[in-house]
C-alpha cells in the first residue's frame, strides 16, 4: 500500500525534538513491504496545507498520523493539540486515505483519541509490530482495520531507524535538537502521576549496550554532533546505563551526550564517571522535589537525601546538570515548596540550571487520578483528554505561582512556566547557535539571562 506517516508535532519548546517514534513506525512499514514517505509538520507554516499538498501529488492508501503530544502540560498556560490532529485526520480523510494513529500520546489515551479524532484505528504503544498489523487487516479487509486500538508490545531484536534517511538532521541541530536515541523501554516505578509504564509496560525491555553505543558511533558518521538518551530513565537500571557509557566511551565517537531523565538514586559516582568518560554534555536529573513528605506521596522511591547525594556527587563530575522539578503536587505546602527551592538556591552546581513545572498533569488510570477525586480536586466530570491538572488544595494557586515566578526571576539560572522573555526562545536558538553555543541551551540560560536584562546605561 502507499502509505504517509505524518509527524504533526509543531511544538518548538523547550526545545524541537526529532520525531523518533515516526521514523520507527515508517520503517515498519517499510519492512513489511509497502511503500512509505514521511511528511514532518515541525516547520510547516501551513500544517494542513502542506499536508493537502502532498496527498494530492501522490494518494496514499494509509495515513500514519504520529501524535506525540497531546498538550503542553503546562497548568498556568495550557494548549491542547488534540484539535490540530482532529485537522489533520479530517484532511487526510478528504483526500480517501484510512488513517491510523500512533505515538506516544496514543500510548496515553488511545480510545479517546480515537474517538475525538475520527481516525479509523490507533495504535497505542509500540509500533514496530502493531502499525504492519493494522496495515495488513486494512489491505485485506478493505475499510474495517478489525479493532480500533491495537496493543503489541514489541520483543524483536532492537531496532534504530535511520533518522537521517527521513529528516533533515542539519535543520534540527541549527535549532538545538539533539539527535535521539533510545536505549531501552519499560518503566517498573510507581510514580502516581505517570504515564510512562502505561505507554511502555513495567518490564524492561533492554537495548544490548554495545549496539546502543555502535548506534550512537553511527549517528557521528552521518553527521550528528549531539546525541540525546530518551530513555524514560537513563539510570535505571543502573548497570545497563553504566554499561552503554562505557560502551560509548571505549569508541571514542567525539559526540555529546545528553539525557533528560536521571533518577537521582541510582547516580552513583562510579556511573557519573562513566558518564563523564562517554562524553555527557548535559544531564536533567528529575527529581520533582527535595522535600520527603512530597517525594514520598508522588510515590517517587526515592527521599530528599538521595537529591542531595546526587546533587554532591554532579558537583564533583563536570556535567552540567538541569534540575526539574515538579511543583504543587500531592502532599505540597508552601514549607515544602520553600523547602525545594532552597535546595535549588543552594546545590547547584555552576554549570547547572533548574526548571520549575507548576501543577500536575492528571492521566486516565493513574494514582493521581484516584487523589484528585478523592481530595476534590476533580470532579469526575472533565474530560482528560483534555489538559487537567492537580494542584494540591494546601495551596493557594496564585501564591505557587507568584512564588515560583519571583523565584525565576530573581534567579538567572532558575527557568519556569513565565520566565522573563519566554517568547525569545526562537531568536536566541538561532542567534545563539550561529554564534557557536551548543547544545544543552540552558546551560547558557545564565549568560543569556543575564545578557538580555543588562541594566541600561543612563542617558
Ligand atoms: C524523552 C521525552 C522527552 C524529551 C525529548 C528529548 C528528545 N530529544 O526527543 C524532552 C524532555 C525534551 C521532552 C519534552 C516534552 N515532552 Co516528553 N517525553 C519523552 C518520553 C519519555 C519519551 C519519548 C520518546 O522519544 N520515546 C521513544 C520513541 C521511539 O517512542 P515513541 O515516540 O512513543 O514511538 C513509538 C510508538 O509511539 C509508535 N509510534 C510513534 N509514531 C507512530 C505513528 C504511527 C502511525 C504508528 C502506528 C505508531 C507510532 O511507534 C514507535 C516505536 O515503537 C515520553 C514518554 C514515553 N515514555 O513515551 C514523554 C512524552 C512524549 N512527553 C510529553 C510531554 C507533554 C512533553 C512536553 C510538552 C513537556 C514540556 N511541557 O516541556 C515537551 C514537548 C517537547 C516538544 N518539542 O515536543 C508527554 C506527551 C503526553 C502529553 N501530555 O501530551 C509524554 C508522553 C510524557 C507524559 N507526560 O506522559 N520529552
């Protein structure tokens, strides 16, 4: 069959990221003998114009639209994406194709995707086995797919798209996205706001670490100088990490290396130095809090001293590091939330910055859920496709907010929901990058800051 997957994430903070999960998906279907191309929304000025366009010089039997996100998960400034994707399906459809869903904000609400989008089937979960299934009982049982969501977990060998086969590598690097790689899938922790062992399953799934390094090794060759982890933990399990650095480290492959999700209790110094050794650029170590009573009701399995820990231990490496935390959760009070931020005031380290998430996002099945109706919070009536969010009823929400905003601006280091000068993020990527910083870019949000809010001399 023709087959068009469509990537139709625009979102461009904080910062672009490479549709990985398309690119897999296409080359599924690439494998399973049809005929494949790859249409990426980021930069369309006129998404569904462009998307118009290209059905209309080639049909396609199948359109894979590949929904990400569904939001921004942002409490203070919400924006859903569910409507742009409802588009999208629509335009497809006028143009004869069947559309199949898939992504990972499919792995998050399949069936009400499903249903506010009109699509004919989603996949929810892994692509590699499911997207050629539901292309099979599409070709052979004309326009009904057999089932609307389709689970398959993935167990065949590891498979890495070739990314530079579909996208403009060049084109995302100028614009601060590293290229990324995964190197394994499934999450075991139970942490109550999270989607992750929903969308990947609570068993592992583990890249060998010596093909994850020769991917990271290949990905150089083509031309990538920053290679990003998108592991839901890198750390965890800890030795695998620890075996992929040292993997990496012994090819020399000259890239930097980033990861944006490190547990702060498996950070031991042994890994951090073979983190070091494979070339790590930048690391976000999600700790969420560093107070105990909220650690413990997010149900994160690690306490305030582990954060601590982890932050000597980075002190000690030379890897910068962006702290993220998660404010206004179960369990918040304004001690604990004064209680974060000073941990975040005193232990980073020079090179590190920290990102403040205010109010949680809540996700069908998960703990959170049951709390939020439990305490309140939620009604049973909102629709959570739609972006809904806790915020722990010790809390005025105005004070969290005007809180979390003096913090950021007092801090040049300190990002969060309304940091100053937000809407420059583009310019300064493509200044900053012709200008020769490199990726992470919030490594230089200090410098930047602080650049841009220079006092005026007086005339
Ligand atoms: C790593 C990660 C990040 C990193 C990305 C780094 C990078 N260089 O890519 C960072 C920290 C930057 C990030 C940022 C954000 N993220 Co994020 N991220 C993830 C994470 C953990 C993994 C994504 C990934 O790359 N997976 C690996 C690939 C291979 O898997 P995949 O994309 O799911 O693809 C597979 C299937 O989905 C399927 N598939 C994919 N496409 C298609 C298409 C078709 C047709 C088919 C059939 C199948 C299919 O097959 C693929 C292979 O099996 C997910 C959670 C998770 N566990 O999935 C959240 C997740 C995607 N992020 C999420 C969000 C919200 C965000 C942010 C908006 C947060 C914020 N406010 O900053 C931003 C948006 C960034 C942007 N510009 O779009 C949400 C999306 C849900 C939602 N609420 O909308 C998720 C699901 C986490 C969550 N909260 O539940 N993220």
């Amino acid at each position: 069959m023709e087959v068009l997957v469509v990537s139709v994430n625009r979102l461009t903070e904080p910062v672009p990221v490479l549709p990985l999960g398309a690119c897999a998906a296409a080359e599924a279907a690439e494998r399973a003998g049809h005929r494949v191309r790859l249409l990426d929304l980021l930069s369309e000025g006129d998404p569904l114009g462009r998307l118009r366009a290209k059905l209309s010089r080639r049909r396609a039997d199948v359109v894979g639209l590949s929904v990400r996100n569904l939001d921004n998960a942002e409490w203070s400034a919400p924006a859903s994406y569910v409507p742009a994707a409802a588009q999208a399906v629509a335009a497809a459809k006028a143009a004869g194709a069947r559309v199949v869903l898939g992504g990972a904000g499919v792995g998050v609400m399949a069936e009400a995707l499903l249903a506010r989008t009109g699509a004919d089937a989603a996949v929810a979960g892994d692509g590699e086995d499911a997207f050629p299934a539901v292309l099979e009982a599409l070709d052979s049982g004309g326009a009904d797919p057999g089932a609307a969501v389709w689970r398959r977990p993935y167990s065949g060998p590891w498979r890495f798209p070739r990314l530079e086969r579909w996208l403009d590598l060049k084109a995302y690097a100028s614009r601060f996205a590293a290229v990324p790689v995964q190197t394994k899938r499934g999450c075991p922790f139970s942490c109550v706001y999270c989607t992750y062992p929903g969308i990947e399953g609570r068993d592992y799934r583990l890249c060998p670490p010596a093909e994850a390094a020769a991917e990271v090794e290949r990905l150089g060759k083509v031309g990538a100088r920053d290679v990003e982890f998108v592991d839901n933990l890198f750390n965890a399990p800890r030795d695998h990490a620890l075996e992929v650095c040292e993997e990496v480290a012994r090819r020399r492959p000259g890239l930097r290396l980033h990861s944006v999700d490190l547990s702060p209790l498996t950070l031991d110094d042994e890994l951090l130095g073979a983190m070091e050794a494979a070339g790590f650029a930048g690391a976000g170590v999600t700790a969420e809090s560093a107070s105990d009573p909220v650690l413990e009701r997010l149900g994160k399995g690690f306490g305030a001293a582990d954060v601590h820990r982890a932050a000597e231990g980075l002190r000690r490496r030379r890897i910068p590091t962006m702290w993220v935390f998660l404010l206004g959760g179960p369990g918040e009070t304004r001690a604990t939330v004064a209680e974060t931020l000073r941990f975040a005031e005193t232990s980073l380290g020079p090179s590190d910055a920290a990102f403040f998430n205010v109010g949680v996002r809540v996700y069908p099945g998960t703990a959170l859920e049951g709390i939020a109706r439990d305490e309140g919070v939620l009604d049973g009536t909102e629709d959570l496709l739609d972006p809904t969010f806790y915020l722990s009823p010790a809390l005025d929400p105005e004070w969290l907010l005007r809180t979390v905003n003096r913090a950021v601006g007092g801090n040049p280091r300190f990002l969060g929901p309304s940091m100053p000068l937000r809407w420059l993020l583009p310019l300064v990527r493509r200044v900053g990058y012709a200008a020769g910083l490199r990726p992470p870019l919030w490594r230089h949000s200090g410098r930047l800051r602080r650049l841009v809010t220079l006092p005026r001399r007086p005339t």
